[in-house]
C-alpha cells in the first residue's frame, strides 16, 4: 500500500498547488479588472465565484482534500505529510504555465530548502499515534491558542500591503487549516466511540465547519494580496508544523527525540535558510504571478506567449 500512499500524496499536493495558482489567477484578474486589492475579503468572492480560473481552483481544493484522505486511510502522517511539502514545487512549475513566466533561480533553491526541509524534519520526527479524542480542557488550550495567533496575524496584516500581507494571511489561513483537520479527527473519533449520535450530537462537527470557512476567506485575501511566493510557504509550513504542535497538545501525538534530534535540526536549519532566500529573492517583490507581460530585469523569464482568444 505504500506505493498507493506514496502516489494518493503526490497527487494531493499537485492539486492543492494548482488550486492556489489558478485561484490567484483569478485574484489577479479580478484586480486588472478594476476590482483594486480592496479592505474586504469577503466582498471579493462574489465577484470571484463569476471566474472560472476560481471555481476550477475551489473545484482542485476539494479534489485535494479528498486526495489526502485516501492518503491518509492508506499510510501514516509521517510519511504522507512530508510528501505533501512537494506541493511547494509543484505550485512553481503549475505557475510557470498558468502565469507563462518562470521564477528565477533563487526562488526555485529557496522553495527546494523549504519543502526539503520541512519533509526532513517531518520524516525525523515521525508523529506517533495518539488519542482519537482530545484530553478534556485540551481544546481550551489548543483551540484558544490558535484562536489569539490567527487574530493577532490578522490584525498585524490589516495595516500592510504586498508579499508581507499575503505572508500573514497565509499563515492565519494556514493555522486554521490545521484546525480544522484537528477538529475533524476528534469528530470522526467520536463517531468511533459511540456512533453516528455522538459525532452528530458533538460540538467538533460544527465547529470543523466554521474553521474551514474562515480558513478558506483568510486564503482568498492571502492569494488577493501578493504573490505565490509570499503566501504558499506560510501556508504549507504553518499548516504542517500547526498540525504537529495540534496533534501534541490535542491527542498526545510524540515525536522522535534522541539521535533524531540532528536531522530534526538539519531540517528547521534548511527551512530557515529556505526562508531567508526567499525573501531575498527577486520573484517575491516582482511580477512573476501577476500575468504582465514585462519581466523585471534579473527576476523572471517570460515564456511564449500564446495569443489570447
């Protein structure tokens, strides 16, 4: 079954990559239009949902999530959510096509530091198992923590503009994403403890829901915001690093200590490291995801362009 897990993640981590670039696509075109980056999320989706590049990415969301469900049925989360840092690359090479541009060199070594380590770190660490449900009380330190983060990212964006913005949207979105696959977990944990009465009649259900929906507007203003390259990192780093910290301080959920500690080191280092090209690197301040037709000077490539219809 490994080969199955191995390919059910690629898969997942494709789409999640193609959703977020063709969901910027439209975010960028809404802004061409005339729409400006505009002070609310939320007046933007309607607009948003007319745009077939946005439906077509709600549309690779979904098949993402389905995606990384078999993947998860099939193998475990140490080895599915290292594979899943694939989707850092993968969202480069898709926006290459969509946007007919492609990154420069130091963007490309800045996201294979990121997802090499961030897939280092999550296979030295390799989560055990814990409960199916959270400890009592554990939700009031858990969720409450995710809780004050997301409002203080919030509120740390709303006074920003650019790749800063879309970073600290991205994040927000991202924490919130990692709750909702938390609350799901204690959801389907309790329908296995006491059937479809207890999972319906539990408040986890509701609140999976609600998380998911706040996550999904904080990820539109992160891909309205700025580009790719600011946004995808924080998104798949804080989603997968949220969900180790969720799933120790919800189900007591361990990692690896010990000699794993040195290549859990090596791996926050080339994160880190990931982290400080990127932000150096030319694509994050340029217009690589923005579909212009001009390259800035040592920042992207245009490719051919075809002629529109």
């Amino acid at each position: 079954m490994t080969a199955v897990t191995v390919l059910l993640a690629l898969l997942a981590a494709l789409a999640n990559a193609s959703a977020s670039v063709l969901q910027r696509r439209a975010a960028v075109e809404e802004t061409d239009q005339g729409g400006g980056p505009g002070p609310s999320i939320l007046r933007r989706i309607p607009q948003l949902l007319r745009r077939r590049s946005w439906l077509a990415g709600a549309g690779m969301l979904l098949l993402s999530s389905l995606l990384q469900a078999g993947a998860l049925a099939t193998g475990s989360l140490s080895l599915v959510q290292p594979l899943l840092a694939a989707e850092l690359l993968f969202t480069l090479a898709v926006g290459s096509v969509v946007f007919r541009r492609r990154p420069d060199a130091r963007t490309w070594l800045a996201f294979a530091a990121l997802a090499g380590g961030l897939a280092l770190f999550l296979l030295a660490a390799a989560p055990t198992a814990g409960q199916d449900t959270a400890r009592p009380g554990a939700w009031l330190l858990g969720g409450g923590g995710v809780l004050g983060a997301v409002v203080l990212l919030w509120l740390a964006a709303r006074p920003v503009r650019g790749a800063s913005r879309a970073l600290l949207l991205g994040l927000a979105s991202a924490l919130c994403f990692a709750t909702t696959a938390a609350l799901l977990k204690e959801a389907v944990g309790r329908l296995a403890d006491g059937g479809p009465a207890a999972m319906f009649g539990h408040w986890s259900l509701y609140a999976t829901g609600a998380a998911g929906l706040v996550a999904f507007v904080l990820l539109q203003g992160a891909l309205a915001a700025g580009p790719l390259t600011a946004s995808q990192p924080a998104l798949t780093l804080g989603d997968a690093l949220g969900s180790v910290i969720l799933g120790w301080v919800l189900f007591a959920e361990t990692i690896q200590l010990g000699l794993r500690m040195l290549p859990e080191a090596v791996g926050v280092a080339l994160i880190g490291a990931g982290s400080i090209g990127l932000a150096h690197a030319p694509s994050v301040g340029g217009e690589w995801d923005t579909g212009e037709a001009a390259a800035s000077p040592g920042s992207t490539t245009a490719l051919p362009r075809t002629p529109r219809r």
